[in-house]
C-alpha cells in the first residue's frame, strides 16, 4: 500500500491496513514511545500527529503488570 492511499485514512485504519495494529497496541500498552512513533512512521502519519500520539501514550499510566519503557535518547 503506498503513501497515497493511506492519506485519506485514519491512523487506526492505516494501522490495521498495513498489519501493524497489534504491534502497536502492545508496544502502547509497554509504554515503548520510541516503538509507537516507528510504527506511525511506517503509516505515513505526520510528524506533529506522531508527537501528539506519543505524549498522549508517555503520559497514560502504565498498565497492571507491564513496565513502562524508557525513551532511548
């Protein structure tokens, strides 16, 4: 699927399009915000849109029994 097809499709749906729904929910769930932001990358999602999701995700609290993972640097 190339960029021009995904434009008009939501994040989820450009996920989901491109099997990359489960793996971004769990790295979500992980806290892993370096994961999350390669995923959206790969879905053609814009910068700005990227660091919105990723500061919403860094700011969730973790879920029960999963780690949060730290943001390499």
């Amino acid at each position: 699927m190339n960029e021009s097809e995904l434009v008009a499709m939501t994040v989820n749906e450009r996920l989901f399009s491109l099997g990359l729904l489960d793996e971004f929910d769990a790295a979500a769930a992980a806290g892993d915000i370096d994961r999350v932001e390669h995923l959206l990358q790969r879905a053609h999602v814009d910068q700005a849109s990227i660091d919105d999701i990723a500061k919403t995700i860094a700011c969730a609290p973790p879920q029960a029994g999963r780690p949060r993972v730290a943001r390499a640097r």
